[in-house]
C-alpha cells in the first residue's frame, strides 16, 4: 500500500510510537481478529464453503467466529519501533495467528487441534509453517501459524500489552531465520529438484528412519549443502558442496556413495553433475560461499538448525 495518509512523525496520535517502542520480532499480543477475502462459488477452504452454502456468491470478507488466542510480530523488529527521525514510512505491522496444539478441535468433539505426532513435529522444529512458541504459560503447545499475516494498524497494536513467548534470546532468533527461510527458499529447474534436491531429501529422510543415531551425528557436522548451477531455472551443469566443520569417514562416504546415484539422474535428466566436494568450513572461501545456492533441507531436519546459522551459536571452524 502506499504512504499515502501517513502523518508526519510529530502529527501522530499522542503515545503511539512511543508504545511501539516496546515491541519486538517475536512478541505476542492477545486477541488477533481473523479475516481474509474470497469468492465463495469457488471454495477453497471449508469456511469459505460455508459462506456459499448460506448463498453469498460475491467476493467477501470472510470473518472468523473468534479471535486468535494470540498473534505474533512478524514484522522486523527495526520497522514495528520506527526508530530515529524520518517519516514513518508505514502504518502496518504484520501479525500471525497463535493457536494451541493441544488444545480442542474447533469442529470435531473429543479431539485436539493437532494430533500427538503433528504436536511432536512441531516442538522439535520440524513443521517448516508452524512455529513452536516455547514460553507461553499452561500446559498448552502453543504455535504460530505462519501461512496466514494479518495485518493491523499501529495503533492497534500500540494499546495491546507485550506478551513474552520466547525467555530466551536464541529462540526468538529463531523467529526471524524461520521466516527469512520460508521466504528466501530458491526455485530450481525442475530436472534439479527431480536428480538432486528430492533424492537428498529422500535418502536424509531414511537416514533419519533407519539409523538415528548416524543421522544426529550427520546434523551435528554438516553445517549445510550448497550448489553451484550456471543456471538456477535451466540448468546445464551443477556442482554439490557439503560444508561441516569436521566430519568423520563414515559421513563422507555416505555423501560419496549418495553422489554416485545422483550422477545417474542428473545424466538422465540432461544435465552433468561435477564431482562432490566436502568441505571444511575454513577451506571455503568467502568469494566461493557467496556463488552457491543453499539447498532447502530443513523440513527434515531434528531441530531448526539448518532454517539459518543461529549467530549466538555459529559452529567452530
């Protein structure tokens, strides 16, 4: 939206940026109203379903029967306070719905919001759009659900009292690099996603399922797997780099013997795959670091290590 009707910093309502000062990347408030449009004679969500059921057949507002227990900044923490002495340079600040895992089913009697294993995936890092938000009080499992923004007036949010659901400073870094990575994940050649990205994924998976204990060594020590393409949407040559910071034998031959088969499908999709490079993190130069494309491992990941580096956690080199 454009500026536009934005006031000048000294014509804003009285208290208001001071009271956004308070707010940060991460934090809650209580009570987020939840709305979004839609065409009701194409349905794509039950609710919406609903609307048509009861014969609205125009585009609408599609408004929830109760609030969102919480919602959650998402917006960066330097442009929700508005600091310094420029104009402000937007009225809104994007929140994402907060809902407990555990508890009822808004539609089905006798059953939680998300079952046992959802609720597991969640609290270990593993659902790439659900964000466990450790701190909040009670037993509940609480999480924000980063598929859906609302976006509310300053104002609004200025009269709303700070809500605290990260007590520790690396878990609200966590915040910021979960929706850097959703928002920052590359778009392959499908013939790559096909030879190479999906097979990493695959083979990581059952590496998780059939050996645990090699899979949390092989996270511990692979920092992260990059990729050299001379071209990201048409793809003609690509080069594979897993990064550690010191990896045993075993690990590395499991990279090598996983490359052989990715050379196989790489040749029948066209394309020629250069031999795998494994390297230590103080090997690889800044300029080499700058020209690869991470690719996205994290929704098999334990925990959120590979959404981003935690900068209060890097590992040694």
């Amino acid at each position: 939206m454009h500026d536009h009707g934005i006031p000048d910093r000294a014509d804003w309502p009285d208290g208001v940026l001071d009271a956004l000062a308070k707010f940060r990347q991460g934090d809650l408030v209580a009570g987020l109203p939840l709305f979004y449009w839609a065409d009701p004679t194409r349905p794509v969500h039950a609710r919406t379903a609903r609307y048509n059921s009861e014969g609205i057949t125009d585009e609408t507002v599609i408004r929830f029967a109760d609030v969102a227990p919480y919602g959650l900044i998402t917006t960066q923490s330097c442009d929700v306070v508005q600091e310094g002495d420029n104009k402000p340079n937007t009225a809104w600040v994007q929140l994402a719905p907060v809902f407990d895992a555990a508890g009822p089913h808004p539609s089905i009697d006798g059953t939680k919001l998300l079952d046992g294993g959802a609720r597991k995936l969640i609290m270990q890092g593993r659902n790439q759009y659900r964000l466990w938000i450790p701190d909040l009080p009670g037993n509940g499992v609480w999480y924000a659900d980063l598929t859906f923004e609302v976006p509310v007036e300053r104002s609004w949010l200025a009269r709303r009292d700070r809500v605290i659901g990260f007590t520790k400073e690396d878990a609200r870094e966590d915040v910021g690099r979960r929706l850097a990575w959703l928002r920052s994940r590359p778009a392959f050649d499908t013939r790559f996603v096909a030879a190479i990205q999906q097979p990493i994924i695959g083979a990581l998976r059952a590496l998780r399922r059939d050996h645990p204990d090699d899979y949390d060594r092989m996270h511990e020590q692979v920092f992260e797997v990059g990729v050299v393409l001379d071209g990201r949407f048409k793809v003609g040559q690509a080069e594979l780099a897993v990064l550690h910071a010191g990896i045993e034998d075993d690990l590395s031959h499991w990279w090598h013997h996983l490359w052989v088969t990715l050379k196989v499908k790489a040749d029948d999709e066209g394309f020629n795959l250069l031999p795998l490079r494994v390297v230590h993190l103080n090997q690889l130069s800044a300029a080499e670091y700058r020209v690869m494309t991470r690719i996205p491992l994290a929704n098999i990941s334990p925990h959120p290590g590979w959404y981003g580096a935690d900068p209060q956690n890097l590992p040694e080199q």
